[in-house]
C-alpha cells in the first residue's frame, strides 16, 4: 500500500466477528507492537459523559440504559444486529469519535509499530492511511462456535451475529497479510511472525 507515513508503522487488523483479531492481535504485542482495540475505544466514547453517549441514547431510548446509567451493550446489540438501518444509525454515531480517538493514540505513540484492532476498519474508511492490512479469517461455523463458547451467545443469536457482519471476502480482497485462525494455536503464530518478520521496524 504506498503511503508516505513516517512513525510509527501503521497496521490495520481487522476480519468478521470471532475470526481471532484479538488473539493476533495479542501476539503483535508480544512481538512489540502497540495495540489499540478500536472496539474497546467504542465502548469508551459511548460511557457516561462520552462524546456518542447522549446521542446513542437520542437515537435509541433510556431503554438501553442500566441502572447505573451506562449503555447495556447486550439490550443494544439486540436492537441493531437484527436491524441493518439501526446498525448504520449506530456506527453513524459513534465511528467519528472513535476514529478520533483512535488517531490521537496513535499519534501519542511511541512505538516503531502500532497495531489498531477494528471489526469496521475497511468499512469506515480508517484503512486509507494506513500502511498495511491484516485480515484474520476462519469459517463461519467455527465463529458460531467461538460466540457460543466464549462469549456465551445461542446459536441462534451467534448466527445472527455472524450473519450481519459484512462478507469475509470483502476483506480478504483487500488483505495485504491473510491470517487462517482455522488451525491451532501455534500455527496461527507461526503465521503472524512471518508476516512480522518483513514489517519495517518489526
């Protein structure tokens, strides 16, 4: 990808929901990278006193909210994963500040790599600056399986979940690195260090 960035290296991870981004991404920073999760920047924007918090909650009613006040992932995530015009209203609000904020970690860095996580990062137009794309891939069975034993969804809402998430080969199409997650552990390090192994600075 010719870019004309200077420090730090910019590597965008990203590839449908439960296809390993977090696991590479754990192994980047084992290797050196710094590692920001745009999805747990998301979650941050959206938090009492956030800069999509009030909006969110304009959008989508106090029915999303807790006790405590903070935005239910859980009640919302019910509401847009079945509804392809509440997700669009959703990402609407809270990719700008999320990109923001992504953009001034990055900047704050000191590392000769940064490694941002981000499920949306081709869609939201965050890959255009930067210097190389990963993409993590596995079948969707096997993302059904990981959402049922890790993160405790049905089935059904795990298809669900699957099913909204944008074609894997959308991605793939714009991979310059393609990470198979379908395979143990090791293989799958294996993989990402010889990818890191050509990164400049890696």
């Amino acid at each position: 990808m010719p870019l004309s960035i200077e420090t730090p290296y910019r590597l965008g991870l990203t590839g449908n929901i439960a296809t390993g981004k977090s696991t590479v991404a754990r192994m980047l920073a084992d290797l050196g990278a710094a590692h920001i999760d745009a999805d747990r920047v998301a979650h941050a924007v959206m938090a009492p006193g956030g800069p999509a918090y009030a909006p969110v909650i304009d959008a989508f009613g106090a029915g999303i909210l807790r006790d405590d006040g903070a935005i239910d992932r859980g009640a919302l995530g019910r509401i847009v994963f079945s509804d392809e015009i509440a997700l669009r209203e959703l990402e609407r609000l809270v990719h700008p500040p999320t990109l923001a904020e992504v953009d001034r970690r990055i900047e704050g860095s000191d590392a000769a790599v940064v490694v941002v996580e981000a499920i949306k990062l081709l869609e939201s137009g965050m890959a255009d600056t930067y210097n190389a794309i990963w993409v993590t891939t596995c079948p969707a069975e096997v993302q059904i399986a990981r959402l049922v034993e890790h993160r405790g969804l049905s089935p059904a809402d795990a298809r669900r979940r699957v099913a909204a998430q944008p074609p894997q080969a959308d991605k793939l199409a714009r991979a310059d690195v393609v990470i198979d997650t379908d395979c143990a552990l090791e293989a799958t390090r294996a993989q990402v260090a010889r990818a890191w192994a050509v990164i400049p600075g890696g």
